[in-house]
C-alpha cells in the first residue's frame, strides 16, 4: 500500500483526524474546497475556523484538488458532513480504485433516505459496503489535535481492512481497536447524538445531574433497542462506539449537540441554534431520520420521540420532559432479540 495518505474533508474532525495521520506518516493530504483555507493549512499550519488555538503537523499539507489529493494514496479518510456525503462520494469516485482503503469518520444517517454513510459511500463508488471501515468512538477534535489521550474502534466486515486502519491510526496518543460489527458501530456513533442533545437540554433547563444521568442511561437502552432490532450486536453499545461516545458526547461543553440542546432548554429557537453554531450539528438530523426509522422498525424511542417534537414541532422542552416522566410504569430491561449476537458471531 502507498504511504500516502488522503483525508476528505477539512472541518473540526477531519482535521484532527489528519494530525492523527500526519504525526505517523511523511505523506499526508488534505481536500477542502476553500482556498483560504488551504492555504492558512499550508502557509501558517492552522485550521483557524474549525481549531483556533491547534498547531497542525508541518508535513500535513492541504489542496482545493481532489485529484491531487487522492491520486496514489493507499488510504482515503472521509470525514464530510452526513448531508455532503454523497457529493464528496461521486467526486472521490473518478479516483477511486479497489485498492484503496476507505475509511469514513461521519456519524449520522442520510436524512432523505435513511442510510448509513457506509451505504452512501458504497453506492457511490460502486464497493462492498463491507470493505468499508468506519472510525468512531469518544473523541472530540479538540483534545485529539492536542495530542490528549484517546481510544476509539474501527469497524469493518473487512478483517485485513480493519487491521490496516487500525495501523494505520494507532500512536502513543490514539489508541485504535477492532470490532466485527460495522452496522453496531455506525449506529452508535450516530444514535449517541440524539440523546448528547437530550442532556444539553436537561441541563439548559437546569434540572441537574440526577435527570442527566437517568437521561443516559435511558438513552443507552434506546439505542440498543433500535440498534439490535437492525441487526446489530448489542455488546457494541456496551463499548466505545456506544456508551463511550454517548458519555464524552452528552457531558462536554466541546460537544457540539450537548451545547446546541443546552441552548434549547434556555429557550433559544431552532434557527437560532443552527445560526449561532457554525458547524454542523449532526444530532438534529440524526432526530428528524430515526423519527421514520424508528415508527419503519416498530421500535419505541421515547427521548427521540419528544426530542423530535421540541426540534421540529416547536414542543416546549419543559413539556417534553413531563410526557417523558409521565409515561405508563415499566420494567427497566426490556427485552432484547439477544439471538442478533449468534447470528453476528456466526
């Protein structure tokens, strides 16, 4: 494989994610279509939109080519926001060729058609789905560029392509490990933004770490729910991609969905929200497609269910959370179809 590494595209993630790559290869790229960007990559070694305070690596160098970017590289990242997906996919797709590996650090679904970014990506370039790699876990671009200690899985179907991504990450600072179950981890990394905004909100309301905590750990049986019901194993939202990722993702202030439903618990308006932000947040669209998701598989999801309406039927939040607390009394282990882990192991 070519020592050359691609990274698609340059936002908070993908940036941190190419330092990642820089501090362990000579050779790494990075695609953006904003030339001032580019150049303040190249000229002064900042991302100074999306990672003001971050010095990124000197041999990480930055092109507006997607040629130049991904020609002769072994590895592509693509780390495009879920609703640019598939255009970067059909552009990347002219220098696409078996060879490479691909590896996606996306988490959240197509919202027009309820796809996994795998499925995007490999309806576009015209692959298995299952030699894709996807890359989640508890990390967030700010302290990954500051080298912070940070573990994260990556999963593919692909035993040899999970490896190389895994050697391909792995340093002193990153730790990487592997897991089989590729729909589980895509899921998860997707499903944990929808209750991060949950808990922005519980906290904007002020309602304190007990409703927090409960939150989290109702939100956890949420998404094992709907995440076996796809076919996923539910041991993955026991692990980094699941509970990992929920935990850092709903507690932080780096945390663009805690920060995003904090706000909306303090009575900001929608619009408001997404104006003041200036990046994109991933959970709002994940609530609006596991709606239909979950109403297509037959599976309750309370807290999406009342989030869904604080987002896009103008509920207030306080409401929401007196639905959520008022609700029929239940058993707290629902039951699970725990024949998906036979079937996974398989």
């Amino acid at each position: 494989m070519s020592n050359k590494v691609a990274v698609l595209v340059a936002g908070s993630w993908g940036t941190a994610l190419a330092s990642v790559l820089a501090a362990n290869h000579p050779n790494v790229i990075i695609w953006s279509r904003n030339s001032e960007q580019v150049q303040e990559i190249n000229e002064k070694h900042m991302n100074s939109r999306y990672l003001p305070d971050a010095d990124l690596p000197p041999n990480l160098k930055a092109t507006t080519d997607m040629e130049e970017a991904v020609s002769g590289a072994g590895a592509v990242l693509i780390v495009a926001p879920s609703k640019a997906m598939r255009e970067v996919a059909r552009s990347f797709k002219a220098y696409w060729h078996k060879d490479m590996l691909c590896i996606h650090a996306t988490k959240g679904f197509e919202t027009e058609t309820m796809k996994r970014m795998s499925t995007v990506i490999s309806e576009e370039l015209g692959c298995k789905e299952g030699d894709l790699v996807v890359l989640s876990g508890p990390s967030h671009a700010e302290e990954v560029v500051r080298r912070c200690p940070t573990t994260v899985v990556v999963a593919s179907l692909n035993q040899k392509a999970a490896a190389a991504a895994q050697d391909l990450f792995m340093n002193a600072d990153f730790r990487v490990y592997t897991n089989r179950d590729m729909l589980g981890v895509e899921l998860a990394g997707a499903l944990k933004n929808i209750i991060a905004l949950g808990a922005g909100m519980s906290d904007g309301l002020g309602y304190g770490d007990n409703a927090k905590a409960a939150l989290l750990t109702r939100g956890l049986a949420e998404m094992t729910r709907i995440g076996v019901e796809m076919g996923a194993n539910p041991l993955t939202f026991s692990g980094l991609a699941g509970i990992g990722d929920l935990v850092v993702t709903a507690t932080s202030r780096h945390s663009r969905n805690w920060r995003a439903g904090s706000m909306l618990g303090q009575g900001t308006k929608l619009d408001e929200v997404l104006g003041s932000m200036g990046m994109v947040v991933e959970g709002i669209r994940t609530t609006k497609a596991v709606h239909t998701i979950s109403e297509k598989y037959g599976v309750q999801m309370p807290i999406a269910a009342q989030l869904y309406q604080v987002l896009f039927e103008d509920k207030d939040p306080k409401v929401a959370v007196e639905a959520l607390m008022g609700r029929d009394p239940k058993t707290e282990m629902e039951s699970m179809k725990l024949e998906t882990w036979e079937q996974w192991h398989s």
